[in-house]
C-alpha cells in the first residue's frame, strides 16, 4: 500500500512539473534570432554567415586612415596566409614606404607574425 501512495505521489509531482513546463508566455527565447546582417547595415553574401574578426586586417587598415600623410590614398588591405597585403595606388615613394612602415607596425601591435607584402604602385606623372 505504501508502494502505491509513493507512486502516485511521484506522478502527482511529475505531472505538475510537466504542466509548469509548458507555460513560458513570459520568458525571452533561450537564443536571439540570427541576424544575416552586420554592423553597419551591410548583408553577408552567402545569407546566414557571420564575418569573421580580423584584428590584424582591422589595425593595419585603422594606422592607414590614421595617418595624414597617406590621406586620399587608395589603399586596399587583404590578410590571408600568414601574409598582410597593400593594395592600390598612392602618390609617390614617399607614401608608399610611409604605408609600409604604417602597415608594418600595426602588425607588430596585433602581436602577429604575418609578413608584409606592400604591392602599392605609385601614380605615374
């Protein structure tokens, strides 16, 4: 007899804890909606993937427009296989080397062993 009261207590309790279970009109959802958009407003191609940081590309291209001497500059920056790319077209020797050096230290700051490859070309006059 004991055995039966004890079972019918343990579905009792069971059964409230599955109605109870059932009743979240209050709670937020567990995860936020995923969003195809990133900062800035800009959609992803490929629809639902998110870009990935890049530190290194984000300090080498921060020092860039950071710099007075290269502003006007049409500087393009890749990172991709260990190497730091600046490409486009700047000036002259002077911005060039100046971009490199920029570039250079701004890799050095994201503590990154990636080499610099300055591929600028300088206008033509």
């Amino acid at each position: 007899m004991k055995q039966l009261a004890l079972m019918a207590s343990v579905l009792f309790v069971c059964g409230l804890a599955a109605v109870g279970c059932d009743n979240k009109k209050d709670e937020a959802p567990a995860t936020p909606p995923m969003s195809t958009t990133v900062p800035g407003g800009d959609k992803m191609a490929g629809g639902d993937k998110m870009a990935a940081a890049d530190p290194v590309k984000d300090k080498v291209d921060a020092a860039l427009k950071a710099d007075d001497k290269l502003k006007g500059a049409a500087i393009t920056v890749e990172h991709k296989d260990g190497k730091v790319f600046l490409k486009g077209e700047v000036a002259d020797n002077a911005a060039k080397k100046q971009a490199g050096e920029d570039a250079t230290k701004a890799i050095s700051d994201a503590a990154s062993t990636d080499k610099l490859m300055n591929t600028l070309t300088v206008k033509s006059h």
